[in-house]
C-alpha cells in the first residue's frame, strides 16, 4: 500500500474523505484547484482528534469552514483540507454556545428565536462561527468580537480556552490569523431584548443587502475599510458619513480610483459595488491577484493609502 493510500485510509477514522477535489467546488468565490485530500468532519472530538493526528505525522492542512472570504491558489494542494461540519449548538440563558461549523445564520435566527440581541447585524452574511470569530467578521460598525465571552481553540495538540481579551481583535482581525490556534466552539455573551424589536432589526439588516452586492460568485467585500486618522489627506473631500463613523470606505477609493468593472481575464471589479471582485468567466486567482495588485497601485497613487486584503489568499 503506497503513502497515500495508508494517508487515504487513515483519514477514514475522522470523516468522509475526498481525494483530488476541486477547491473552486468550495469556495463562494468558485475559484481553485484541486486538493489531494478533503475530510468532511462533523464531530468536534473527530476534529481534534484530526488535527492531532495530522500535526503529529507533519501533514500539511488547512481548515475550511463556509467557503467564503477565501481566495484559493490555481495549483495543486498536497495536503489536507479539513471541511468542518460540526454545528451543534444550544442556548443557555444569554449564552449562546457553538461549534466551529454552525452557519452564522443559524446563530442570528437562534438569536431572534429566543429574544436575544446583539447578533442582528450579522444578518445575511455568509460562513461559519469559526470563520467569523478568526477574522473577527462585521457589518454596521459591528462586528463578532463584541458579542463574544470567549472561545475555545485548538493549541498544538490541547484544547485551551481564552477569554476575549486574549484573542488579539481587531478590526477584522484576531491573532487566530498568525497563532496557529484552531477554533473550536465560540461562547456569545447576548443581551435579552423584544423579540419583535430584533426581528425588525434583523429583517432591516437584510432588506438593506438586497440589491447591494453583486450576483457573481465573490468572496465578498475583498478590501479592508481604511481607519479615518490613517487616511492621509484632504478629509474635507471624503462623504460625511465616513467622517461620522470613522472609517473610509474601500469601495468609494477603488470607485473614485476609476476601477469600477476593471477587467483581467474572466474576474472584474464589480459594477455594483467597487469593493467586490467577481467571477464572472472561469476566473483564475492570477485573475484576481493582477487586479489586485491593480488596485492596490491605483488607489495609492490617487490617495496615497495601502489597502489591506480583508480575504484571505492562499498562495
């Protein structure tokens, strides 16, 4: 039995395994080669247990959770792409507490069902807890840090706990990117509230989406709004809504820029919201990068601001 196959079997003891998928089939974006093994795990014990056992033979992995905010590289993958597909979660009080895998959906609607406020702005976005609390997602001048207590992650084969504080958030962004913790269960700290209020809220949150974004396959908002005491200069010419909440919005740097339906191969910057990057003809991530870079240069030029990726790339 060759290496692969041994690996291939092994795999077998933590969940479904694929072999030489396509990440493109993966991803919102639709974009990505093939990968030499993806395990579907659907068990948090299994995870951990996978991740023990993939750290300890040195196998390379990556982990998956809704497929969005993710640019993946064109070339083969030879490691492991841990899908997780654990979404138990339960209500306690004004806690709620889930798995990694949940759909932050489930957690708004949960939310709503039992009264509880503070997740409404997360309405309509797509992913996973895990993915939301790792890159500390938001919307509304909100974002999941704030509703967390704390969160239990992998660490180099233990299962430690850290309190919010010690989680490095920031503005879409936690020190989950750079540490090499793995999340494992997210505990919400909500507040009791009027179901009939948050459900308003939420459906608010929603309508407000509709029409927005583009329908292409995207990876949603690929930039990072730039803090208003970074941006360097006239403020005087910026919206005043900027000014009111602190930040300048990417997307009106990249419109204003002229790059609104920019163009590389079958990716462009899209018509209706300049911060989205869109396939919309088999686009390859050397598509998206070329335009990326493209920006970067453009809106620097004219503003002189560095724009920061808020997808992750995996090159």
């Amino acid at each position: 039995m060759s290496v692969m196959d041994t690996l291939y079997q092994q795999l077998k003891n933590y969940g479904h395994v694929r072999a030489n998928v396509l990440m493109s089939k993966y991803t919102t974006f639709r974009i990505g080669g093939s990968v030499r093994f993806l395990v579907e795990v659907s068990e948090t014990e299994k995870f951990v247990g996978l991740l023990n056992f993939l750290s300890g033979e040195g196998v390379e992995y990556f982990v998956l959770g809704g497929g969005s905010n993710l640019l993946w590289k064109d070339e083969e993958y030879d490691g492991v792409v841990i899908k997780i597909l654990n979404t138990k979660f339960f209500v306690q009080n004004t806690q709620i507490i889930a798995d990694a895998g949940v759909p932050l959906a489930l957690i708004v609607n949960a939310a709503t069902q039992n009264s509880l406020t503070g997740m409404e702005w997360a309405a309509g976005i797509p992913g996973t807890v895990g993915a939301a609390v790792r890159g500390n997602a938001g919307a509304y001048g909100q974002d999941t840090a704030q509703d967390l207590e704390k969160v239990e992650v992998w660490r180099s084969g233990q299962v430690v706990e850290l309190k919010k504080e010690d989680c490095g958030f920031g503005y879409r962004e936690s020190g989950f990117k750079n540490n090499g913790d793995i999340i494992l269960r997210a505990h919400f700290k909500l507040a009791a509230g009027d179901r009939v209020e948050i459900l308003k809220k939420t459906q608010g949150y929603i309508a407000e989406r509709v029409g927005k974004f583009p329908h292409f396959p995207s990876a949603g908002c690929f930039f990072k709004n730039i803090s208003l005491d970074k941006f360097p200069g006239n403020k005087s010419q910026l919206p005043e809504k900027f000014v009111k909440v602190g930040k300048v919005g990417a997307a009106w740097l990249i419109e204003t820029a002229g790059l609104k339906g920019y163009t590389v191969g079958g990716a462009k910057i899209s018509d209706e919201h300049a911060n989205f990057l869109v396939n919309f003809n088999g686009a390859t991530q050397a598509d998206v990068l070329t335009i990326f870079e493209k920006v970067k240069e453009e809106v620097y030029n004219k503003y002189g601001v560095e724009l920061e990726p808020e997808v992750e790339i995996v090159k």
